[in-house]
C-alpha cells in the first residue's frame, strides 16, 4: 500500500459519508491562509471525535492544542445545547485564527480557548472545579494533540480533571511506526511511549491503541475511560 492509496481510501470515505461543510471547509482554508502547519485531523478523523463524544453523551469537553480549531468544529458540534468546550492553545496567534473560526461556525458561545502553555492553564482548570458555586464540573471527554513531550503531564492532570465514565483520547500515537522504538531519545516518541505505557499501568484506566493510515499517513490514536 502507498500513500496515494490511503488517501485515494479517505477521500473516498469522506465522499460517503462525511458531506462538505462550509464552516469546516472555510475554518481549513483560513488556517491555510494564516500560514497553520498542516497537522489538523483528516475530515473522517473529525467527523469519529464527534461520534466519540455523542456516544459518550459529552456535556463537558476539554481539548489541550487547538491549532485552528478545526477538531473543536468537531468535538463542539456533539455538544448539548447546556454544553461547554474548553480548548487550550499555547500560540496566540493560533488563538486567533481558532476564534474566529468557531465564530463562523457559530461556536464561540459554547466554547472556550485559553491561551498559553496547556501545563499553565491545566491547574487552572482543576482549581476551578474546586470552587463553590462556579459551576465548574469534570470533563467527560479530554482529547489530547498538544506537544507530544508533555502527552505524559497531560494524562496525568487529564486524569485530575476527569470523573469515572470519562473518556481520555490520545492524538498521532503511531508515529510512522516509531512508536515501537525503544531505545529512541526522539522526545515526541519518548512522551508518547510514556503516556501508553502510563495508561496501561493505572489500574483507574482501560485503554487500547488503534493504527490508521490515510491522508495524514501512518499514525493512530489511544482511547482511555476512567473506571470506578
């Protein structure tokens, strides 16, 4: 298999069954305009996270690296009408680009992007539930595609700011197979290695690891749920 096969297969997935969109379609040409790194999920990619969080009947979501916000578009769209999105973004001009999109999405009354590294504004948010009256409650699903370095701290504060049922979804986990490298110093393959392997360990969590390949090549994603 090539990758023209893999992206032959996922444009003729989305064809099927992910139609056009004029917010997500105008939300990835602003990114482009904007000069964005091409990193964003692959539309059938966007299209799962929604369907991870209407099966998981997610009111409260929290993504950590929101680049354009095209996967918020996705994972806010799943939202009751008394939900909320919460999405961290250290680039401000990234922000920016993200806001205005989920404004033409019209989006930006149920989500929120904070700006400046994830492991500043994580603490912020767990104090946050703890305070009376605020009406701040755990996430019922956390979608981590931040800087994978850190995907290791941002399991363990996703895991503070998160309730039994809860979902965890670990973004670019494959990563063209080096993964399975263990003896790399690559800090990208390092964090990653050490977030599945925390998953597996924590006796608080069920997991598994999915490959895929597509538009975006080989990679793949790891679903976590909180247990009682």
């Amino acid at each position: 298999m090539t990758q023209e096969q893999w992206t032959d297969v996922d444009a003729y997935f989305t064809s099927r069954l992910v139609p056009s969109d004029e917010a997500l379609d105008a939300a990835l040409r602003a990114c482009e305009a904007a000069g964005l790194p091409s990193i964003n999920v692959a539309p059938n990619q966007g299209k799962l996270l929604r369907l991870f969080a209407e099966i998981q009947g997610a009111r409260r979501i929290l993504e950590i690296g929101t680049l354009g916000g095209y996967s918020t578009i996705w994972l806010a769209r799943a939202l009751p009408e008394d939900g909320r999105l919460v999405t961290l973004e250290a680039d401000p001009a990234h922000a920016e680009v993200a806001r205005a999109n989920l404004s033409h999405a019209g989006l930006d009354g149920v989500t929120e992007v904070r700006v400046g590294p994830a492991l500043d504004s994580l603490p912020v948010l767990a104090a946050e539930l703890g305070e009376e009256g605020n009406g701040a409650d755990p996430f019922d699903l956390v979608f981590i595609d931040a800087d994978k370095g850190n995907n290791p701290h941002y399991l363990e504060w996703s895991l503070k700011l998160t309730r039994p049922g809860s979902v965890i979804i670990g973004d670019n986990v494959a990563r063209g197979g080096a993964v399975a490298d263990a003896d790399t110093d690559d800090p990208v393959i390092v964090g990653t290695r050490r977030m599945i392997e925390l998953m597996g360990a924590n006796p608080r969590l069920s997991a598994t690891a999915v490959q895929t390949v597509g538009s975006k090549g080989y990679d793949g994603f790891v679903l976590a749920r909180v247990l009682p």
